[in-house]
C-alpha cells in the first residue's frame, strides 16, 4: 500500500468506545459519527498521538463503511489557542504525519477559525449572567480557588452588573488593558466539588501575534471554552480524548449546555476518555521532547531515538507497522504502560515481509583465500527473499580472491560451540563456498589484521563430502564492496520509565548506547542504488533504512531500524 492510499481498518475489536457508538447508533441517539482529532500545534506529534490519530480516522472509515451517506467523517483541527507556543512549521509537521500514517481528514479547521463565535458567546453568556470578568492576579485567583479538601471563595467581582462586564470585556477586546489585568471567567460554584468547576476561566489577555489571525485578538481563549464550542460548531458526534481530561467533561457539558440553545449547533457532542498511549524506555510528553531537541540532546524532532513520528519515519518504522500496534494495544479506560517490545515486534513482522535481504558487513575484517584464482571474479545467484515469503526476486554478488567478513565471526581461540571461523575450522559462506582457516596476521599490537583461509571448490552450492559443516556466515567482495555510514540506534532510555522527581531528571536516564555510529561498513555493491526511505534487511544484523537526511549517493547513511531479535532483555542481564 503507498502510504498516501487511505489506511485499511486496523483488525478490529470491540472496545467500549465502539460500544458506545453502536449503542447510540441502535438507539437513534445519533445517525452519523463525527470525530476529530485535536492537536496544539506546538510540537511535533508522537507514537502517542498515533494511538489518537488511529482511534478518531480509524472510526471514521469503519463507519463510513456501515453508513456510507452519513456524513460521518473525521476533521483534522488545530487548537490553536495559546499563541505564545505555537507555530504553522508544527503544523506542517503534524500534516505531514497524519497523511504518513495513512490517514486523510475530511475537513482540516483551526480553533482560530471560531475565535469571533467564541467571543460572541462569552458576551452571552454574561447576558445570562453566567460569566463575569474578574480582575484578581493569577495568584489571587489560584489562592481564592481553595484546594481538593478546602471550598474556594467568590472573587470580590463575581457580581459585576451585566453592563459592567460587557464593558470590561470589549475593552478588553480593544486591548485597553495589559496581560493579566482582566480574565473572564464562567460563573459556576466556587464550593463545586470538582475545582475545574469553580469559576473557570474563559478568557485572557495576551497581547501576543497569532500565526492563524495575526494581531485582530489580544484576548484569547482558554482550553475548556475553546474546545467544546469547536466540537458544537463542527457537529463533533462523539469527542475523544484521553483520561487526563475526565474532570474537564462536567465543564465541557456545562459550556455547551449554556450555549446550545443560542448558538443552535449542529450536534450534542459527548467527550469520552480512554487511557493515554504510554511506552517504556521513552519519554513521550511534548514537553520532554522539547527539552531534548533544545538541548541538543538529540539532533531534532526527526531524531530517529526519539518516539515522535517523524523520528520512526526517519528511523525506518512503517505506517503499517504503527497501525497493527496501535491496534493491538487497543482502547481502554485504564492507564498502563506498554513494553517497547510490543513495537518492535511489529515494526519486524512488517518489515519480515517488506525487506529485502542483502549482505553487509558492520565491523570488517579482511579474508584471503589463497587458493583462489587471483583475477577471478564469480557472480553468484542471491535470493532477495527467504523460502517462507512468496516473493520473487535476486541479484548477483561478486565473489572473489578477497573478501570481508564480520570480526565477531572470527575467533583465534572459540570456545567449544562456536562454530563460526578460526584457525582450522571450515565455515560455509552464505551463497558461496565452504572455507576453511589456514593462518592470520596479526599487527605489532597482537591484533588479528587479516585472516588467510582455502575454499573447497566442490562446495559450491552444495555441502563437502565426509564432513559437516555447521556456521553459515556473511561476507562481501572486498574489491566490489561500498563503504557506508552506519548508524545503531537503540532504545532512547536505558531505565524502564524515566526517574520521578525533578525535571530534567530524565535526561540522566538517557542510554549513551542509544546511537552508536559505525563508518567503513562495507555493503554488497547492489545497494549502491539504494534510495533514502529504502528498506533492507542485512542478513543475520537486523533492518536498516537508508536515511532521507543524510544519505547521498556515493556517500551512503543507514539507520538500524530494529534488531532480528528482542535482544534488549539478554543484553540487560549481561
Ligand atoms: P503531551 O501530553 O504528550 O505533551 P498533548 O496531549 O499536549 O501531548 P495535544 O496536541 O493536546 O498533545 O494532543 C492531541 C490529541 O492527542 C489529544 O486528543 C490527546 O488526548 C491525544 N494524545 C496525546 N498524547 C496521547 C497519548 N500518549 N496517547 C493517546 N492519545 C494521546
Ligand atoms: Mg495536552
């Protein structure tokens, strides 16, 4: 599938997000599903986000299918309230992503877009006298807000006349007054059990550019106003989000409740939580990955150690890869952590069936084979795919007097199980012969610099008379073989979950193994044509991606996707 086609629905499973659905379906409640999903555009989105992304586009289609004129749909809206963070490159980014995910939005709107309605409504709803702007400092306010166990207590300008807010509130507009000097806020109950009830705000000055309106406001929305009126006004069905804002549903409905009449919206929107996407060893909040790209922790938002998208698409991960995860994982209405595992199981399985085979060699060492014809150079036949994957397909390898092999498929002295090379041994060469040590040079340092070996030409597709030989290793044609950049990416973290406790504290947690760079690899010349995003498994190394940043024909960058197998555990113990 390219990865613009639209996503297929990932299997699918009952959840209580669908049960939902279904039970407003059935019972005539709603004729049509809505979603939409919600980014800020201050960051770059990650493997959290494509939980959401899944859930919302995902509905979308699967009910589209059951109800194809409908009119159910899934938008793609910015909330862009807060323009002190926010940026049209992160815009661009998390576009970017969406549609790499294999997901398309029928309709792509911004928070700003509804920044006049908004206002409107808040002038309302001080005619209902339900709100009324409060000139206390952010301090007062958080002081007068109470605590879990302690009831607030009403601002000394809870009751302005109608007249009197109104007024405040368009000059408020008008840019009369200075950051912080006014906010409005909804009139609700100070002694509200749930303190996002106590007076919330509504509103706030911030004399500060927007990228979407430029400088028509310096009053801007909060959250919990902004975002159920852009759910009314869009016909928002069913409005997901993550558990984090369960308290925020009682003001949700309250917004919506005091306004439904008045400004007639399309639809009745719900919100429903489920539990929020977390992974071991990585850091997933915004907040933590800017920190990382600022401090240079890491090379940028693409870093391919981060878990942002835009990080696994440069590290090779696929769309469908992170689709079957996601699916796998499910939705739920309990928090938990999911182990990284579970990702590279499926970024393998997909590539298992997507990656080429091919022979490189990470870490070389030299082998000459002394019986072999000096100037002779074979071609020999190799299956880009293994027997179990119905797929056609080879190239031709040189073979020749010289060739590379891996260090760690030598040993001067193996112990008892090794069955790759060392003096005396025979091992076989993958699509070639059976060769067998004879000697080694070594440096002054004691190092092994070279290895000489003989080849049984009878071998040669076929295995020696009389003995059994047990290794199979990887070579390259030393003559023929082209050098590459290698990058080993591992997991971000070395600690399961980063420590609690101060900030920056995480960044100690970071694995200095997490990037290991590797030059004068050496790689059967076929991947010389390779193009950046191409994917290739290295036979018996793991999957590698030819990098969309840095690599350049004659100068070739691969990036380890994942490892053949889960050896984080075994290397743990070690
Ligand atoms: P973070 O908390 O990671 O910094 P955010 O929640 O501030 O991210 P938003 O841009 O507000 O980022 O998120 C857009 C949507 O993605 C929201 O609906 C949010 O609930 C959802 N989302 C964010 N993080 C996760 C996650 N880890 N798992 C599932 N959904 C998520
Ligand atoms: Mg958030």
């Amino acid at each position: 599938m390219n990865s613009s086609a639209p996503a297929p629905a990932p299997t699918k499973m009952g959840d209580f997000i669908r049960d939902i659905i279904d039970g407003d379906l059935e019972a005539n409640r709603q004729q049509k599903v809505i979603t939409r999903f919600p980014p800020e555009p201050n960051g770059f989105l990650h493997i959290g986000h494509a939980k959401s992304i899944c859930l919302n586009f995902g509905l979308a289609l699967e009910y589209r299918e059951k109800l194809p004129d409908s009119g159910t749909r899934c938008h793609l809206r910015f909330d862009d309230t807060d323009p002190t963070k926010e940026d049209t490159l992160f815009e661009d980014g998390i576009q970017e992503d969406v549609r790499w995910l294999g997901f398309n939005w029928d309709d792509l709107y911004h928070a700003s877009d509804y920044f006049e309605k908004m206002y409107e409504y808040g002038e309302h709803l001080i005619t209902q006298g339900k709100a009324y702007v409060c000139s206390l400092t952010d301090a007062e306010i958080k002081e007068y807000r109470g605590s879990v166990t302690a009831a607030g207590k009403n601002s000394p300008h809870r009751e302005r006349s109608v007249e009197e807010n109104l007024d405040l509130l368009r000059r408020m507009r008008k840019g009369e007054f200075k950051d912080g000097e006014h906010v409005l806020r909804a009139k609700i109950d100070m002694s509200n059990a749930n303190m996002k009830m106590r007076d919330p705000l509504l509103y706030r000055i911030r004399h500060t550019a927007h990228h979407m309106t430029g400088d028509t406001w310096c009053i801007y929305p909060m959250y919990d106003y902004a975002h159920p009126i852009s759910d009314a006004i869009e016909g928002i069905t069913h409005s997901i989000c993550t558990l984090e804002f369960e308290n925020n549903r009682e003001l949700y409905d309250w917004v919506i409740d005091n306004l439904i009449e008045y400004a007639k919206f399309p639809s009745r929107p719900r919100q429903y939580e489920f539990a929020r996407l977390n992974l071991n060893y990585t850091v997933m909040s915004k907040r933590r990955l800017l920190e990382l790209v600022e401090g240079k922790h890491v090379s940028g938002w693409d870093d391919p150690r981060l878990p942002t998208i835009a990080g696994m698409r440069r590290r090779g991960y696929t769309p469908e890869a992170i689709r079957a995860f996601c699916a796998s994982v499910g939705v739920a209405k309990a928090n938990s952590t999911v182990d990284m595992a579970q990702l590279e199981f499926h970024i393998r399985d997909d590539l298992n069936q997507k990656a080429p085979r091919v022979l490189s060699v990470l870490k070389p060492i030299k082998v000459v084979i002394d019986n072999y014809p000096d100037a002779q150079v074979e071609e020999l036949d190799a299956s880009y795919w293994p027997h179990d994957i119905p797929k056609e397909g080879s190239r031709k390898v040189p073979f020749c007097k010289e060739i590379y092999i891996e260090q760690d498929d030598f040993m001067l002295e193996p112990p008892k199980d090794y069955y790759r090379l060392s003096p005396g041994k025979e091992v076989r060469l993958r699509y070639a012969y059976c060769i067998t040590c004879t000697d080694v040079i070594k440096d002054n340092d004691d190092n092994v610099v070279e290895v000489h070996c003989t080849y049984d030409p009878e071998t040669k597709g076929a295995n020696p008379v009389g003995r059994k030989v047990k290794g199979t290793i990887h070579w390259v044609s030393a003559k023929h073989a082209i050098d590459a950049e290698i990058r080993l990416y591992d997991r971000l973290l070395s600690e399961e979950s980063p420590p609690t406790g101060k900030e920056s504290e995480f960044l100690n947690a970071i694995n200095p193994q997490a990037l290991q760079v590797l030059t004068g690899c050496k790689l059967e010349p076929s991947l010389a044509v390779a193009k950046p995003g191409e994917s290739f498994q290295f036979e018996r190394q793991g999957y590698f991606v030819v990098d969309i940043k840095d690599s350049k024909p004659g100068n070739l960058v691969f990036n380890r996707i994942v490892t053949l197998k889960d050896s984080w555990a075994r290397s743990q113990k070690k």
